[in-house]
C-alpha cells in the first residue's frame, strides 16, 4: 500500500523540477535578452572624464605659479579656453569706477568681436547685467540664442562663428569682479556633467584670483611701509637740522651777548638775529602742532566774514623784506573787488604766508612772485605763480603731501608747507591745485574759496563770534 504513495511523491517532484528549470531558463533568457551599454560608449565617457582631470590638474598647477592678477588672467583666457575646449575666451574685469567694466585678457577673439565687446561695455548691455545682478552663470547653446543679444549688424557679423556661449561670474567676498565669456564654434549642450566641470574650473580661478589680489596687497602694504620708512627717517633728520639751525645761533649770539661788553651796532644785530631765529624756531613747532591737530581733529576754526585783499596785503607786508633781500618784486593784482569769504582770519593769513614764503624761497634773485586775487562763478580764486624753479611732472602729485620732498638731499625744511595749505583750505570748504610746466619753469599754486551768501554770513557769523577768542569780528 505504501509504494504507490512513494511512486506518486516522486513523480510529482520531478515535475515541480522541471517546471522550475523552465522558470529559470525563460528568465535568464529575458535577462539576456536586455540591451547592454556599448562598450565603446563607456570609453568615450572614461576618456572624457581623463581629459578633464588632466586639464584641471594642468590648470591648477599654472595658477599655482601666477602670483599676479595679470599672471592669473593670462593662464585663465589661454588654459582655461584649452580646457574646455572653447574657440575663444574673454575675461572681463571691474575697474575701479562705480559700474566700471574693462577687458583684461583675450585669447581667440578676433579684433571686431572685440570692439563689439567694448561697445556693449558702454552701452551696459548683452548679459553683462544680468550676470551681475543675478550671480549665476548663463548657457546659451544655439546660435539663435546668442543673436538675440546682439541685434546689431555689426555684432552679428562679428559673431556668425559663435555656435555656443557660456558667461561666466567670478565672485569675490565684495560680489562678482570679473566675468568669463567662453565662445564655442560648434553648438554645445551644456548637460550637467559639462556644467559642473565648467563651474569647477570657475571656482578654481576665483580661488587663484582671490590669492593674487591678497599677494598684491600684500606687496603693496609692504612697500607703503617701507616708504613711510624712508620718510619717518628722512624728515626725522630734516627735523633735527631744521630746530637746531636756530637754536646753534641763539645759544651762539647768547655767548657773545654775555661775555665781554660787546658795542651798540653789535648788541642790536644780536638780538636782532636772536629774534629772527627764536621765530623760525617757533613757527616749525607750530607746523608740527598744526599737522597733529588737524590729524586728531582738535584744530578749531574762528569763522566770520574776511576780505581777502586784506589777508593778501598783511602776508605781503611781513615778507617784504625777504623779498626785497633776494631783489624779487612781490605783487598783488585784483581784477575786481572780491566780496567776503567766510573763514579763520588766523589761518588763512597763515595759508597765504606759507604760499609767498614758499614761492619766495624756490625763486631765484631777480626774480617775480605774483598774486592774483579774481572772482569765478561762485568761488573766489587766488593764484600765487612765480617764475621759480618749478615741479617736476613726476613729484606734482604728491606737492601737498606731508613731509615729501622734492629732492630731499638739496631741499630746506620740513615738507610742511603746502600740507598745511590744502588742510587748511579744505577744512573752509575750498580746494587747492598745483600747476608747473616742469623743473625751472616756474609754479601756479591756485585756492578755490566759496563765497558767502549774505544772510547765511551774517547768521553763522554771528554764530562763529562765540569761539572767537578776541571778541571782535574777524579780519576787522
């Protein structure tokens, strides 16, 4: 009774068996049967992927060796355009004006593509503003879409190669300072791949950006440094020189004065040259306090209503005699009556002093130092021009700095001077210029002053009388 159960067990399992072979089978067939990936696709992807390790390991090893912006932006247009396979590369960067864009470096841009460029910069057109604004890169990857910035004939023509762009942000900390236009002579879908190496290669030149202008602060800190050095040292000496070459003939004059009973003509020059260098003594302590005081902001005008005229005479009068000991004719011209400025009698008269003194001291005997006081619009203008020894084109920038010097082996004094002047002159809302057509052809120093409106005079005037330590009104 028992075999015909076993018999019956073993058939139907050998026939599960071969219903699951044949399960397996068809599946395996189906699987089989599925398209595979060509393999010489996957090559060219593999061989894709190579190139583009190997131009971003050549391009960063290049930045790592440009240490300048110029350097960084030369290996940017020329490798970077490699890189990506691009016909043309152009970088633009932001000046130092507000909104300001010029190109700093092309590489397979033809000359017209560029003149189109220049002329968009000035138009403020193409995606130069949205890129700003927005931040982000933008892919145009037809021809069509390139064209519909450009409408003109000109750029048109300029561009009928350009298949493909893509333009680019380089942002900094302070925003985007500099854009990258890549053009492509055939038609390019950026797919993501594409897009994310080109956006690598962007942030690496950002880094190599950022390094270059930290490294020409740098360079430029330090070199300030060591010509505020320089100058420490050279007016540390000039100083020196300067306060003792009085304090020497009082300490000598002192001597003779005391010893032996000297005669009257004598007695009198001495005291006479004591005077005249305890003043030249007192008024190089007062520069330097003026140029602390109007640093740390504690110099204080005494403001009220001041006629120049008046100023320009009393600085002539108290340098006359310096002028007529070298024989130089000291004038004053004025084409008309100038009304009044409102200012510090005080300090302009010591503007006016430190002008003719200057003046007198580079001109040569015989020579001519003039004043010329005129009406401009709604300023009142003063020209002290001599036929001196003039400024050299290259030292005229910097006339009104602080402790510079011309020629610091041959020059006098502490470099103070005309500092003092365009402090002074600016502190009552004017300006001051220097003019020279170069060594020995004489200077034109000119003092823009606003006029006063009358009915704001007399307010602020009256206003200004409570700081005036004399309690009269000023240049009365």
């Amino acid at each position: 009774m028992q075999k015909p159960a076993l018999s019956s067990f073993v058939h139907r399992t050998v026939s599960a068996a071969k219903v699951d072979d044949t399960t397996n089978l068809e599946g395996s067939q189906q699987v089989c049967c599925q398209p595979l990936i060509p393999r010489t696709e996957c090559c060219e992807t593999a061989q894709t992927l190579g190139e583009r390790i190997r131009a971003l390991q050549i391009l960063t090893a290049s930045l790592s060796h440009a240490f300048t912006s110029v350097e960084v932006v030369r290996v940017l247009v020329n490798q970077g355009r490699s890189a990506v396979r691009a016909s043309g590369a152009t970088l633009l960067m932001k000046t130092g004006e507000e909104g300001g864009w010029a190109i700093a470096g092309v590489a397979g841009v033809t000359s017209e593509a560029i003149n189109v460029c220049n002329i968009d910069l000035m138009n403020t057109r193409f995606p130069l503003a949205e890129v700003v604004t927005q931040s982000k890169a933008f892919w145009f990857e037809s021809h069509i879409d390139v064209l519909r910035y450009y409408s003109a004939s000109a750029a048109r023509e300029a561009l009928k190669e350009c298949r493909s762009m893509a333009c680019l942000p380089l942002i900094l900390e302070r925003g985007v300072i500099a854009m990258l236009h890549l053009t492509f002579s055939e038609v390019r879908k950026f797919n993501g791949e594409e897009r994310a190496f080109i956006l690598q290669f962007t942030a690496q030149c950002e880094q190599a950006l950022r390094r270059a202008r930290l490294y020409e602060a740098e360079r430029l800190a330090c070199t300030e440094a060591e010509r505020n050095n320089r100058t420490k040292d050279a007016f540390l000496a000039t100083a020196s020189h300067e306060l003792r070459t009085p304090l020497t003939a009082i300490l000598g004059w002192s001597r003779i004065l005391s010893g032996q009973k000297p005669d009257p003509s004598t007695y009198v020059h001495g005291l006479q040259t004591i005077e005249r260098n305890a003043r030249a003594q007192e008024r190089l302590i007062d520069d330097l306090l003026d140029v602390m005081r109007i640093k740390t902001g504690k110099l204080r005008l005494h403001l009220g209503q001041v006629k120049l005229s008046r100023v320009i005479d009393s600085a002539i009068d108290s340098l006359q005699p310096l002028a007529d000991a070298k024989h130089i004719r000291l004038q004053r011209i004025t084409t008309a009556e100038a009304p009044c400025v409102l200012g510090d009698w005080d300090r302009l008269q010591q503007v006016m002093w430190n002008l003719l003194s200057n003046a007198i001291k580079f001109t040569p005997g015989g020579g001519h130092v003039m004043v010329h006081l005129e009406r401009v619009g709604p300023h009142v203008e003063i020209k002290v021009t001599d036929n001196g020894a003039g400024i050299d084109q290259n030292f005229l920038p910097y006339v009104f700095e602080p402790y510079r010097q011309p020629d610091e082996s041959a020059s006098e004094g502490l470099g103070l001077g005309l500092a003092i002047v365009r402090q002074l002159v600016e502190l009552h809302r004017g300006r001051v210029r220097a003019e020279s057509s170069g060594k020995g052809q004489g200077s034109c120093i000119t003092v823009s002053l606003p006029l006063t409106v009358a009915s704001k005079t007399s307010k602020v005037a009256s206003e200004a009388v409570i700081t005036n330590q004399t309690g009269a009104p000023v240049g009365a």
